[in-house]
C-alpha cells in the first residue's frame, strides 16, 4: 500500500509545484504586448469597425464587447 502511495504523492507534490510559479509576463513586459505590432488584423482601425458591424448585426446573440443593442446605437 505504501509503495502504491509513494508514487502518487510526488506527482501530486510535482502538480501543486507547478501552481507556484511567478506570473508569465511580468506588469513592466506587459507594455510589448499592448504594441499595435502584436495585433492579429493588419488594420486595426477596421477590424474594430468591421467588428462593430458584426455586434451591431448581431445583437441578439449579446457576446461581443459594444454596448448597446442591435438597432446600432451605443
């Protein structure tokens, strides 16, 4: 039995180590990915328009970020 358990408490031990990590990006780093040059869209002041056609749209389905509902007022 305590063979059987000594296994399963180190990886235990390994799994709860591994919530003990400091922060990935650190609050200084954090201003190198809020650069417009990390941004999925070539364009970012269209994909905000086309992303506000699509809540206006869609308002219905309520999952998007603009405030408002779908007769396109804010």
């Amino acid at each position: 039995m305590r063979r059987a358990a000594t296994p399963l408490l180190i990886v235990a031990a390994l799994a709860l180590g591994g919530c003990a990590i400091e922060p990935w990006v650190a609050p200084y780093e954090r201003a190198n990915l809020s650069d417009p040059i990390m941004s999925f869209s070539r364009d970012p002041v269209s994909a905000s328009y086309m992303n506000h056609v699509h809540e206006v749209r869609e308002g219905a389905r309520g999952a998007g970020s603009a405030g408002g509902g779908g007769c396109g007022c804010n």
